[in-house]
C-alpha cells in the first residue's frame, strides 16, 4: 500500500479504526501492565505477600474469564456503539472502587470488574469489530486498531510510576476513572453512524474451513481450536506474570523500578513495528504461514530475561518479547475469522478472549507462588522459555492439518 493510497485508506475508514484504538488504548486501565505499576503499594497497604496477592488477582481475573464467555458474545447482537459506553461506564467506576476500597475482601471484586472491563470487552469490543468490518485490508485495520495497546504501555506506566512522587496511588486510579469516562462522548460521536453486526453480515461475511461459517460449538469440536488454544492461553499468562512481577523483578535484579519501565517505550516502538509488519504479511499470505512461528521471539526473550544481569540484557529481553507481542495483537483476530468464517466471530473470538483472560489469571498466581516456595524468577523464565517451543509444534502441527480445507 502506497503513502497515497494508506493516507486515501485512513481518510476513509478513520471514525471506524479510530473507535478501534480509543478502545484498545483505555483497555489499559484494565490491563496487568498497568494494575502491576501499583503491585508495591497495594501488598503494602493490604499486607499481601507475593503468593497471596498473585492468588487474588488469579480468582478475580479467572471469575472474569468466565463471565467473558457470555459478556463477549453480546458483540453478536449488539453494536459497538451500544455496547462501548456500557464497557467504557463499568471500567471507570471499577477504577473509582480501586482507588476507593480499603477491604482485602473486596479486592478480588474490583480485579474482576477490572479485568472484565478492560482486559476482556474493551480489546473484545475492538478487535471483534475490526474483524469482522474489513476483510482485504483485515490485518491492517487490526494493527491500526491495536495502536491504542502500544500507546498505553509506551505512556501510562512511566507517566503513572513518576506520578505517583507527587501524588497518592489511590489519586492515581481516579484520574484513569476520568480518563474513560472522558472515552465515552468521544467513542459516541466517532461510531454515530456504525451499522450493527446484522447489516454487515451478508456485505462483509467471509467463510472459513471447508467454504462455511463456523458456530462456536462447532469450532469447540474441531481438533484445530485446541491445538491453538495454548498459543492464546500462554502469551496472555506470561507476558501478564512478567509485568505483574515487574517491581520484584528489578529489586532481585538490582535495578531501580523506573530504569526498568524507562525501557517500556522500547519495547511498545517493537511491537509496534512487529504488529506492522504482521498485518503487512496476514494480508499478503495469510495466517496460516505465519502462526507456526512467531512466538519464537518470546522463547527467546524469556530465556534473555532470565540470563542478564544487566539492564542492557533486559532492554535485549524486552525487543525479543515485543516482536511476538505486537504480532500477538493482530495475528490471531485475523486467524479465528479465516479459519471460522465471521458470522459467528463474535462468540467465538468470546470464547478465545476468555482462554486469553484465563491465561493473564494462571500466569501472576503460579509464578507468585513458586516465588513464595523459593523458586527464583530467572529459573521459571527458563522453563517458560521452553513451554513456548512446545507451544510452537502444537500450533504447527494443527494449523498445517487445518490449512488444507481452506
């Protein structure tokens, strides 16, 4: 695509793919790479160990795997329009109950209204409809859509980390209420003349295996669904535990917390140009190529982390991580629709956005309790390293069988 044509592209499609990255940016509020900037303060406040605090943000955010099963299957029947607000409305008032709440009792719940909100509809909400609005141009309205993502995890947590000198963390969760509810007339305005699912279905639908649209109980008993499924499962879980034990991190490694983050915007400019690329590439050959493989970065970044002693090695860790997560934020919208068609991408990718938030809740609760029973961070990045390979055959080998009915 051309600079004219690209600048035509954006001109053209810009209220869509700008509700895509109003959505995906404010997910953040909600995402573990933002809450995790706020670890130190709240096991202090209410004294948590690493184990315990990893077990409630594991119950709070499993319970909103769960409910996302059905919450994102909404997307079917009802528009962005109508749905966005409602999303955008529950995650600031699940910010204002953070910065509000004194009771460890209640912590799992606004971890769940969090993680709901934010993690789970806002991304489903955007991603969905990105997938299901485009279809030639599928892989670069999704990596346009996820430059909210980038944009929250280059600018939030140095931008909050540094805040928070001046001003008490529970401030600090109101002013991101106030952020998104500020989303919610601009969300309005850009999506006023949106069409719902249904008008879309017969202009835009595209099928998937064997010339067919997919049900979400027909891709459950297809072979192909759980040979994927750990490639959803373990990004979501790993890159979760490693920002949430973001602050442990640099004090067993021996750097200050803000060195750490300072390298957060490298490691957002990676992704971005990986998520680029990959929308690039989806759109010329398709997923199918290159779901095998790129989640070989993450091995390597893991591994990286675990051998550096130095914040250099980290920053090296970091660029290997952003290569597979960028990819991450398109690759597998675009898979589900062109395997399984889009008529029913709404509960499908529903169920597969609960698999991701599932895996963000596995990921803090085991890695915090094998810190607690003295397994060091660098040993377990080692064995996640190697999980990823693993993770790699699978996908290979259930995507090469599945490619052939395409």
């Amino acid at each position: 695509m051309t600079q004219f044509h690209l600048r035509q592209y954006l001109r053209q499609n810009a209220t869509w793919l700008g509700a895509g990255v109003l959505l995906t940016f404010l997910s953040s509020f909600g995402q573990t790479f933002f809450i995790s900037i706020f670890a130190g303060e709240i096991r202090s406040e209410f004294g948590l160990s690493h184990g315990a605090w990893g077990g409630l943000y594991t119950l709070g955010t499993t319970v909103s795997a769960i409910v996302m099963i059905w919450a994102g299957g909404l997307t079917d029947v009802f528009r962005v329009r109508v749905l966005g607000p409602i999303v955008l409305a529950g995650l600031a008032l699940a910010a204002v109950a953070m910065a509000l709440n004194s009771w460890v009792v209640l912590l799992p719940v606004v971890i769940f209204l969090l993680r709901l909100f934010g993690q789970g509809m806002s991304t489903h909400l955007a991603l969905v409809a990105m997938a299901r609005w485009f279809t030639a141009t599928r892989g670069k309205a999704l990596s346009i859509a996820a430059v909210g993502f980038a944009i929250g995890e280059a600018l939030l947590p140095l931008t909050f980390v540094a805040a928070m000198v001046l001003l008490d963390w529970r401030w600090l969760w109101m002013f991101a209420a106030g952020i998104t509810l500020l989303g919610i007339p601009v969300l309005t305005r850009l999506l006023r003349q949106e069409r719902t699912p249904q008008s879309l279905a017969d202009k835009y639908s595209s099928t998937g295996m064997q010339g067919r649209h997919w049900t979400r109980r027909e891709a459950l008993l297809h072979p192909l669904f759980w040979f994927i499924a750990p490639s959803v499962l373990a990004p979501s879980a790993f890159t979760t535990a490693f920002f949430f034990h973001q602050v442990y991190l640099a004090e067993v490694k021996g750097w200050q917390h803000i060195q750490l983050v300072a390298l957060f915007p490298i490691f957002t400019a990676v992704s971005l140009l990986s998520m680029f690329a990959a929308g690039w590439a989806l759109d010329k050959w398709g997923t199918a190529r290159i779901m095998p493989f790129y989640q070989l970065p993450f091995a390597m970044g893991f591994v990286t982390l675990a051998m550096s002693t130095t914040i250099s090695g980290a920053m090296v860790g970091l660029v290997f991580l952003g290569l597979t997560v960028g990819a991450n934020n398109t690759l597998p919208s675009a898979f589900w629709a062109e395997f399984y068609g889009t008529r029913h991408i709404g509960s499908i990718k529903a169920l597969v956005t609960a698999v991701m938030v599932l895996g963000s809740a596995i990921g803090p609760g085991l890695t915090g309790i094998l810190i607690d029973y003295g397994v060091s961070l660098d040993t377990q990045f080692l064995w996640i390293g190697a999980f990823f390979l693993l993770v790699c055959l699978l996908v290979w080998i259930g995507v090469t069988r599945a490619a052939r009915t395409l």
